[in-house]
C-alpha cells in the first residue's frame, strides 16, 4: 500500500497528504485553472510547486517542496523580508496577462473593495504559506482569484510585518518598509497601503465572525477558537497606528 502521511497546518483545506515526493489535496472546481495560473507563473521563472496532474482518487497531486514555514521559522530578518517582497511582485508581474483558457470558477474568498479586480492573484502569500529552505516557494495556491496588487500586497504586508501586535510599530515599521521596497512599490501604491491594510485586515475579522454566524466552516470553527481575537486585535492595531505606517512608506 502507498503510505499517507497527513499534513497539518492549513486551516482551509482538509484532507491534505504526502505521498512519497507529491501532495494530494482535493481537487475543486477551479482546480484546472489554478493549476494553468501556477505553470504561467512557473514558466515566468518564480518557483512553485508543480502542478502534476490528477490521481486514481480524483486528488490533485502536487510536487512536495521541502523546507520550514516562514510562521514557524525565527523572525525574517530586513533583507529576508526585501526577497518576499520581491518575490510577490514578480508573482504579480507573472499573473498581470493571464487569462485562464476554461471557465475558472473562481471563488473570492475576501473580494478587494470598490476597484475592478484586475488581476488574478494568489490572495494568501502570507507566512504560512511560505516555505523555506534551499527553496524559498509560496504555496497553497488553491484560493487564487480575481484582486489588485494593492489589496493582495496588503495582506501580504500585513502578514509579514504587522501581525504581532505585541511588537512596538516603530519597531515594526522598517520592516514594512523592507518589504514594500522590495516590492518596488511606486508612490500613489505606498500612499494606498495603510489604509487598505487597515481595510483587509478588519475584512478578515469579519469574515471569521460572519462564518461563525452562519454557521460556514471552517472558518465558523477558527472564530472561536482563537483566530477571531487575533484578528480583532490585529485589526485595531493596524487601524490604530496608519500613520506610523504611512510615515515609513513614505521615506
């Protein structure tokens, strides 16, 4: 018999498994184009797990990358914290003209607000969806959809630099900024992200707690059992300190 070892740590997707140097995870409706979207940004020269295809079960099979998780790894230095803004940005650049060849299906899990979503993005290039190791890889491509840079790029700076809201924001400012510069941010870009860090962060609060109401999972589940205080905390504190945010972005 072929050995299964679950994989724990994502919060989304049951059912997620090794099987030798693959992953298989359930295959869903956007699938084929999520998996069309990770060879564009393969072929772009950005290292992401290959997609390969579909097993005897119906499974996705992905290739298993090696390495620690950036959530789990000690705190990424500036210069670390320069690569991954470099690296959004070129996944961005990658995905600026694709346009899946079948109907997508995608489904927006938290859609940007008032801008005409231009861009298919990732929507989660967070810590916990990055591996590192001899390869510095973002996974978990399975929630890609319609967005903006601005508002992926403000979570993904939230993420990175801001979820700990013990940290002083002046300590925690540089390194947002580390970030956005290696984005290659341009000005009016910088100017938008406080406030639209401050909106996508409270939109995962609401998230959580509107899941919970309905009784939508697993996102109903993670509300009460710790991730909807950290996201009510992590919302004020981004809210609160704007322009401690705008004032290192500006620099």
């Amino acid at each position: 018999m072929v050995h299964e070892e679950p994989l724990e740590g994502g919060n989304a997707t049951a059912g997620v498994v090794r099987v030798g140097d693959t992953v298989r995870k359930p295959w869903e409706r956007a699938t084929p184009a999520v998996h069309e979207l990770m060879r564009t940004v393969s072929a772009a020269g950005i290292d992401v797990p290959s997609p390969l295809g579909r097993d005897e079960q119906g499974r996705q099979i992905l290739e298993f990358v090696p390495g620690t998780l950036a959530l789990e790894a000690p705190r990424l230095s500036v210069d670390e914290l320069a690569r991954v803004g470099a690296m959004i940005r070129a996944v961005h650049d990658a995905c600026e003209s694709f346009r899946p060849t079948e109907e997508p299906g995608w489904v927006p899990l938290i859609p940007s607000p008032g801008a005409e979503a231009d861009l298919i993005c990732h929507g989660d290039l967070t810590p916990w969806n990055l591996l590192i190791g001899e390869r510095w890889v973002f996974i978990d491509w399975d929630g890609a959809a319609p967005s903006t840079r601005l508002w992926d790029l403000a979570y993904s700076a939230q993420a990175f630099t801001l979820n700990d809201v013990r940290e002083d924001p002046a300590s925690a400012a540089p390194r947002l900024a580390a970030l956005v510069d290696g984005y290659g941010a341009g000005p009016e870009l910088r100017g938008d992200l406080p406030e639209a860090m401050a909106e996508r962060t409270e939109a995962m609060h609401a998230l959580l707690r509107r899941s919970h109401a309905e009784g939508r999972e697993p996102w109903g589940t993670m509300f009460v059992s710790g991730h909807g205080a950290h996201w009510r905390a992590a919302a004020d504190h981004v809210a609160r300190h704007r322009e401690v945010w705008a004032r290192a972005l500006r620099r």
